[in-house]
C-alpha cells in the first residue's frame, strides 16, 4: 500500500521522481506527489488522482537535485488533494513521505497543535512532519531529530524526509519495505527496486530499525541509537525492460504473455535427473517435516490449494489456510509443522502475521515469494523465489502460474524426502511434462478463443466457475480475477456444492465456466449437465476431446498434458477471459478501484 520513492545526486530530480511514481502506481494509485528541494525552499506539488494527474498539474518540472515522491492507496482520509502525500511542518521546511499506519497519531496529533502546530490533511502521516519539526527546535540537529520522531511512532512506516536547506534524504523504515538503490552518481530510495531499476541494479535491503541519510556523494547507515551498522550490497537480475509495459496496453496483457519465459525461469535448474533441486534447500532438508500449512491471501491463497493439493496426494498432511484466519484455524504447530508464507509481494500484512505466529508457536518457516529481500523472504528460516520477475498489474497472472510450478516442485522435494511420503508414482511423468509447460502456455495464448467468448458473454448478470480438484483453486481464482478487474459479479464453487445452493443462480444469463484438468471431472460434468438444462450457457475450460465438451456450447482449449498442469493451463484461458471482459467493459484493468498490488494493512 502506497509507494515512495527519493532520489539524490547531480541534475534534476523530477524526472526520475515521476518515473518512479509511474513504476510504483500498482502499490496505490488514488492520489500522488513529489516534493524538491533546491536551496530555496522546499516545493510540494501534489493532488487526488494518478501520476497522470500530477504531471498535467506541472507547468514546468520543478527544478531541484534532492526529491522525495509518493503515490497514494488512501488509508487515514478519503483521495483529496490535501491527504496527498508529501506532508509538511506548518512552515513548510520539512516534506515527508510514508508508507505504512501510525497507530498513535491520535494522540501526537493533539499534542502538536497544543504546541501551536497547524494540520491541514486527515492522515496519520502529517504528525511526522511536525515532529520532525518539533524536535528540530529542542535538538538543532535534524539526524538527531528524525531518530526522535520515528523513535516516538508506534505501529509501521517507511519514510522518507527532506529539510529546506540541506542536500539530504532522511530515511527509516519499521513494518513497510525500503529499499536504497546504489548507483556511482546518485542514490534511490524506493517501496520496491522496479522504482529505480532503469537505473541502476545494485541495491541495499534496509531492515526494520535502520536510518539512512543520503547525501550527493555519500550514504550513512546507523540503526536507532546511532551506530553504524552495515549492510551488503545485492544486485537484482531483473531486466530493466521488464519494469514497463513494452508494446503492450496493459501489464497485466504483457505479464500474461511474458508467463512462457517466468517459467522457464521458475523451472530452471530445479530439475535434475528427474528430482527436484532446490540449491539452498538440497535433498534431506524436508526430512522432519510431519505436517505442511500453506499461508497465503486472495490469487497466492489460490495457488496454495493447488500447491496443498499435491502434498496431500504424497501423503503428506497438508492444509492451505486464508493468512487472516490462521490465528483461529492453524490448529497445533510445533517444530516438524512448515509453515509456509505463500506470497508475490512478500509484503503481505496478513500472511506475514500468519507466518509470524505460526513461528511464534514452534513451526518452522519458509517463504515462496518473488520478492528477493521482502520482509517474508527476510523473517522465514527459508525462502524459495518463483523468478518470476516483476509484476506490476494489480492482477496477480505470471506470478499465480509460478507459484503453482514452485509449490508443485517444492511437494516433490518435500514428498522425497520425508520417509513415509509416496512421491507421485508419476513423478517422472509429472516433471517431463513441466518441461513443455512454458510451450503449452504459448499454445494456449496464440490460439485462444477468450477474446471473442468474452463478447458473447458481456451482456451476462453474473458469472459462475466450477472445478473439482486442482479444478476448484481454479476455478475460485479464475472468479476472483473475473471480479477484480470486470466488476460483475463472479463465483467459482468445488463442482460437487453447486446443487446446495449456488445452483439457485444458475439462468439463462448466468453462463458456467467448468474446468477440466482430465483429472476427476465427473463431477464438473454434471454440473455442466444440470446448468446446461437450465438454460445457462456451459464452456469447457479444458483439453480437446475432454468429455465434458460434449455437454458444452463453447470450450477454451488447452494442449494435451498431464492433469496437474492442465488446470495451470486452464487458468491461462481464464487470465485472458478477464482481460477481455474487462477491456470491452472499458475498465482500468491494472489499476481495479479500490485495490493495491500489496496490501501491507491487516
Ligand atoms: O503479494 P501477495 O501474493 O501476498 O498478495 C496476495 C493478494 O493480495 C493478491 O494475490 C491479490 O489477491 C491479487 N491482486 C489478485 O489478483
């Protein structure tokens, strides 16, 4: 939720600012700003809407070397031009940016303005400012004075500063990731690497407690007491190019295309001599796992049914849980339990908190992220990347199909080395078969009928998914993307509960999407049967000559494979269904109202 970005170092600062804030529109996207800073006083502009926005609100790009830039998903005070971010002291000497909620603003709030401070926004964000200020006037030093002031915040923050009169960027986090790009001429400051990727690759994952003051030539570290404190220097293998939309309208349609090469990237190297290899994790590291809860929300949650699935069939107790619920759900933990975070971002407020007390409770931990330095990545024991490269769309697509292949990789492993898991009698199948996956998607998207079966099917009242199996985490993903990005109204049900009580829906109007993964579809075909003679229209999302295309009006294809992909296979068909739908329906498909790529609130 929101993202920052703060750059420093020769020339002007804007240009790099703003195109920062455009990288960073899918962590929020309601309202945006920037403040610079060149020697003659520090200039914010700022308003509701996009970055868009806020670049047809500049006459001229500011000019300034020292900048800091936001772009908003609205907690604390509705989308206006006043709750935009960067906020200021009452004199307008100190801008900050924050990401993340004060929990105590409440309270510092009421005792600034008692100390004549004057607010002009309804967010928690704007006491930073102030007690920036604030403690400027007791300290005279502002380093001493931003310590203070985050040192004073209770809850989560990432923020950064700066002050009329000085070439520096002052910058904490606690709770909400940030991350220093390194480069010879100048430095970054940014929510997430893809901010800054353009220029350079070298980064520094900052942790919670860490202070950073940028200066044109030079980076200080210290952690809250001032000390000094050292962090190494990683390089991002992400492509520059991968960051922006190529010659496609939308990321998610880039990122659905680009789903052939992430993986290839996910599968690389993993496979040897038909087992599973996972460098950091290498056979016999799973050999004390009794019990497997998969913890995770919305298109990751989907991902770990599938991934809980495959556990279960190796014999290996496995459950995939809703992160927020997990305090009520998880059951006992104790040290042979892995739990784990299964989440793109890695920022996942409430996954993180499921993995937190999973922890707390003896579980072991381990992370299957995308995000190399997100704070899952950091506080599991382990952590698995999908590489699947960045993903900027709020629709998670390319990042849903690599955590599928990751988790279905990391059940081989697991399945090996525990003693009394079955791994799959057709293991071997199953991972020969993952070689062609990356094909098969190609397959599906050259071929596919999506675009004209979302025309014949926009005039609908609502839209219905059904599966069985791998066929059901499908078929709930498949409705989630639906509603997320077209706004009509979309379920996706396990095929055997339609008739106790969704059937009631099911018209004319309501057309039926049934998956079929050459699995165990009985079910799934009666569902299409009974739908079918209740006037709705039924597509087979499935292989050719599947039976269910028999009872069927329409069928999306996918290539002939082993079960456990064709569903991954049938999501695809199901990605470009949405993207259609929602492009007819002449929707903001990567930016859906009210949702943010990361959500970092419980
Ligand atoms: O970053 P995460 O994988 O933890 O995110 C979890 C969900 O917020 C995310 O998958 C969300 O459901 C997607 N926007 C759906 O497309």
């Amino acid at each position: 939720m929101c993202g920052i970005i703060a750059r420093v170092g020769d020339g002007n600062a804007t240009e790099t600012l703003l195109s920062g804030l455009e990288n960073l529109e899918y962590r929020g996207y309601d309202s945006a700003g920037i403040a610079v800073q060149n020697g003659s006083g520090v200039k914010v502009h700022k308003c509701s809407g996009d970055v868009s926005d806020l670049e047809s609100t500049l006459d001229s790009r500011p000019s300034g070397n020292v900048g800091i830039g936001h772009t908003r998903w609205s907690t604390h005070g509705p989308p206006t031009d006043e709750n935009a971010h960067p906020h200021t002291d009452t004199a307008g000497d100190v801008a900050v940016v924050h990401n993340g909620v004060i929990d105590n603003y409440d309270q510092l709030r009421t005792e600034l303005q008692a100390n004549g401070h004057v607010f002009e926004s309804d967010t928690d964000t704007e006491v930073i400012p102030h007690l920036i200020d604030e403690y400027r006037e007791t300290t005279g030093d502002t380093e001493q004075a931003v310590r203070r002031a985050v040192d004073t915040l209770e809850g989560s923050y990432a923020i950064a500063a700066i002050v009329d009169g000085e070439e520096r960027i002052y910058a904490a986090r606690k709770g909400s990731p940030l991350v220093l790009g390194v480069d010879d001429e100048e430095w970054f400051l940014a929510s997430d690497v893809p901010a800054f990727l353009e220029y350079t690759d070298e980064v520094i994952y900052l942790e919670d407690g860490d202070l950073v003051v940028l200066e044109p030539d030079s980076y200080r570290l210290t952690d809250l007491e001032g000390n000094p404190i050292d962090r190494s220097v990683d390089t991002v293998d992400w492509d520059p190019k991968d960051a922006g939309k190529g010659e496609y309208d939308h990321y998610m349609k880039k990122e659905i295309h680009s789903q052939p090469t992430a993986l290839s990237n996910t599968i690389e190297g993993r496979i040897d001599d038909g087992d599973v290899d996972f460098a950091d994790l290498p056979p016999g590291a799973f050999a004390d796992v009794e019990s497997v809860q998969l913890v995770a929300c919305g298109t990751s949650y989907h991902a770990a049914m599938y991934g809980g699935q495959l556990l279960r069939a190796a014999g290996i107790p496995a459950t995939a849980l809703r992160a927020s619920e997990y305090e009520s759900v998880a059951g006992p933990v104790d040290e042979n339990t892995l739990v784990v975070a299964v989440t793109q971002s890695g920022e996942t407020a409430d996954t993180l908190e499921a993995v937190r007390t999973g922890s707390a409770r003896g579980g072991r931990t381990l992370a299957v992220t995308n995000v190399v330095g997100s704070t899952a990545a950091r506080e599991t024991d382990e952590a698995i990347y999908i590489r699947a490269g960045p993903e900027v769309g709020v629709a998670a697509t390319k990042t849903y199909s690599s955590q599928v292949v990751t988790l279905a990789l990391l059940s081989q492993r697991i399945a090996a080395d525990v003693p009394d898991a079955t791994p799959a009698d057709d293991r071997a199948a199953m991972l020969d078969a993952l070689a062609d996956l990356p094909r098969h998607v190609e397959t599906v998207l050259e071929t596919s009928r999506a675009e004209t079966l979302a025309a014949e099917t926009l005039e609908s009242e609502a839209y219905v998914f059904v599966g069985n199996g791998f066929g059901h985490s499908v078929a709930l993903e498949g409705a989630l993307k639906f509603k997320e990005i077209t706004y009509e109204h979309a379920e996706g049900f396990a095929s055997g509960q339609l008739k106790h009580g969704p059937l009631a829906l099911v018209t004319e109007e309501t057309p039926l999407f049934a998956v079929c993964t050459g699995g165990d579809d009985e079910k799934t075909k009666t569902n299409a049967i009974e739908a079918r003679s209740r006037g709705a229209p039924v597509v087979a999302v499935g292989p050719d000559d599947h039976p269910l295309c028999d009872v069927a009006d329409a069928h999306l294809s996918v290539p002939e494979t082993h079960p456990v992909w064709a569903g991954l296979l049938a999501n695809v068909q199901l990605q470009l269904l949405s993207y259609y739908a929602a492009k007819l329906l002449e929707r903001p498909i990567d930016k859906p109202r009210n949702l943010a790529k990361s959500v970092t609130v419980e």
